[in-house]
C-alpha cells in the first residue's frame, strides 16, 4: 500500500491513582506514562502507550520519550505497515530500550489495524479466546483488610487474585490465611515477592504458604539469582514464576534451560512490543511453561494491548494482570475499558479499538 510514516510525536502524561498504591518498590499516588502517536499518509494514526514503574521498569517515561525523539529520523519515511522493519530500524539505531520501542510498535500495530479495517488480534494470527479474564490484587494491607477486599473482589465476579508480599513476615502469612479464609475456593489465589527475599528464607516460608491452595508464587528472589530459583523450585511444592528475572529472549532460554522457573509473566512495555513478546510466549510454550501477561500500572491503550496478547495464545492462563485501569483517577482515552467485572470481550473494532482523547491528553500532559 506503500503508506509512510510522516510523524511520530511522543508525550508524557501524569494520571493521578484513585488510591495511592502501596507497593515492595515504594508508593505510586500518580503514574507517569508514555504515549506515542505514528501517523501515515491519508490521515491515518496510531497510538502506542507503556507505563513504567521505579524500581521495577529499567526506564522512565521521561526516558521512554527521549529515546523516542532520538530513533524518530530512523522512522519518518518507513513503511508504516511493516512494524518488523521499523524494529529492525530501532535497534540499528540503539541496543536495548524494550519499553521505548515496545510503545513505538503498538503504534504502527494499532495504525496498521485502523487501515486495513481489522483488530490487533488479526494481525496477531487471531484470537483462540473471545474473552479475557484479569486478576484483581490485594496490597501490602492488613490482614482483615485484606480479607474484605477479596471478599469485595468475589462479589464483583473476579475469579483470581494476586495477593502481595513484603518479604517473609508473619503479617504476609496472616494476609494470606485471611484472604483464603474469606473467601474459601471461590478466588484462586496467587502471591507476589517482587525479589523481596532472601535465598536463605525463601523455602522455608513459601512452604508455610502451602495451606493455602497457592496457584503459583511470584519471583521471591532478586532477578538476577537464576541459580536460586532453581534451587527454590526444587524446594517448594507450588509453581514457580518468574517475572523481573524475564528481559528478553536469552532470559528466557537460560530459565528454561536451567529449569528455573515453572512459569513466566510477560508485558509488552517490558519485551519490547507485540512481535517480540509473541515471540516469547511461544518460545515459553514449546518448553512446557505457561505464562502470565500484564502489568499492574497502566492506561487502557496499554491493557488493551496485553488484553489482546493474552486473546491470541493458548499458553497465557487465566487472570490476565493488566489491571491498571481500575487503579486510575484518569485516562487518555474518550471510552476507557471497564474492568468493574473482571473481564471484557475481545473487540473486533480496527487496531487497538480505542480512541485516544487529545483534551484528555493536553490535561495530564506533564512534559511541555
């Protein structure tokens, strides 16, 4: 069709949380994201979004958007249908930068899908599932608060949730114990260190969890201690995931070659756009691990984007985690998703199949 990309326009936005977020990393009361608009000839754009979070994500926002400006030259003029290229061309330029490139190649996905007149899921290979299910979360809280909000989360027809830990305290354990006791085999449950353990403690904590009917447990070590999680996978009689020790594809081989983990969480922001975590899924498929897909921060363009991911492969499980949205005083989009439910149907609508609000997006803008 030989439609050229005529601009790329990054912007930073700062939405506040309906709740300030208390986390391992620290509190988040507002998130700062990354949007980036691509346009082609004949009026046609697209929009792509990533949404880092410190002491998680290697970038800023701020960093997201300079990177962006700095790979823009390699972009203006490219085949505006041909995402791989436009990859190809990133990399020649810088080495790494997953999440700004990521945000650059939702925008060619969601521009591609608006001018050709099908969903991202079509130009994924198309959808095995026609809805998707997501993970509600519960905090660093109290335990009996804890207990409440999973019993809220049941009630709104949520049929997993994540719990979080803060290193192996007996508070972690009661949260777990109350949630489970709240609410009985309704919730399937799973839990989240964030890196926060020691080796020495990990096992014999995560296995006075094992009461509690644990669907799997969440990167309980530092990310760059492979050797440890293979040592605590032996250890424990729940699977293993591993999330902050996945990057990029070499990451991933070195777990499955070591027998690291039983399970991986990708996010499109921290793998580099759609074709690279399909990529990745599939890799983690053919070894015989499932994977979770989503990130706990974001706007609706970015979980409509793993939303889409999780749609397309029969290895992602249930509780997609791109649950930011419900966290958001704010969004940049006329019609953001609602999640209230704990699942959406699958859109058939062109690209992404959301409109992004320039108002809104003037609002929350924070790099002028």
């Amino acid at each position: 069709m030989g439609m050229r990309v005529t601009a790329v326009e990054p912007v930073v936005v700062g939405i506040p949380l309906k709740v300030p977020a208390r986390g391992v990393h620290g509190t988040i009361a507002t998130q700062r994201s990354a949007l980036v608009r691509v346009a082609a000839g004949e009026g046609i754009e697209g929009w792509g979004n990533v949404d880092p979070v410190g002491g998680y994500s290697t970038m800023s926002a701020d960093d997201v958007t300079a990177t962006i400006r700095h790979l823009t030259p390699a972009l203006l003029g490219a085949d505006a249908l041909n995402p791989q290229r436009a990859l190809r061309a990133m990399d020649a330029v810088v080495e790494g930068k997953a999440e700004a490139k990521a945000a650059v190649e939702m925008a060619l996905l969601d521009l591609a899908g608006r001018a050709l007149g099908v969903p991202v899921t079509t130009l994924l290979g198309g959808r095995v599932r026609d809805e998707v299910h997501f993970n509600a979360w519960i905090g660093t809280v109290p335990p009996a608060q804890a207990a409440r909000e999973a019993t809220e989360w049941v009630a709104r027809g949520f049929r997993s949730a994540k719990i979080k830990l803060a290193g192996a305290t007996e508070e972690g354990l009661a949260r777990v114990a109350a949630v489970r006791a709240a609410v009985g085999d309704r919730l399937a449950l799973r839990v989240d260190f964030n890196e926060s353990l020691t080796l020495a403690e990990a096992v014999p904590f995560i296995r006075r969890l094992a009461p509690y009917a644990l669907t799997l447990v969440e990167q309980p070590i530092p990310r760059s201690q492979l050797a440890g999680l293979v040592e605590i996978r032996r250890g424990i009689g729940i699977p293993l995931m591993a999330d902050e020790s996945v990057t990029d594809p070499a990451s991933l081989i070195d777990i499955i070659r070591r027998g690291a983990a039983d399970l991986v969480k990708v996010k499109v922001m921290k793998q580099g756009g759609f074709l690279r975590t399909r990529a990745m899924i599939e890799c983690a498929a053919a070894a015989g691990l499932r994977v979770v897909i989503g990130h706990g921060f974001g706007l609706t363009p970015s979980t409509l984007a793993e939303a889409a991911l999780a749609a397309v492969s029969e290895a992602v499980i249930d509780g997609c985690e791109a649950v930011g949205p419900l966290k958001m005083a704010g969004d940049v989009v006329a019609e953001p998703v609602r999640l209230d439910r704990g699942t959406i149907a699958v859109t058939d609508a062109p690209g992404l199949g959301v409109t992004v609000d320039p108002d809104a997006v003037k609002r929350y803008r924070v790099d002028r």
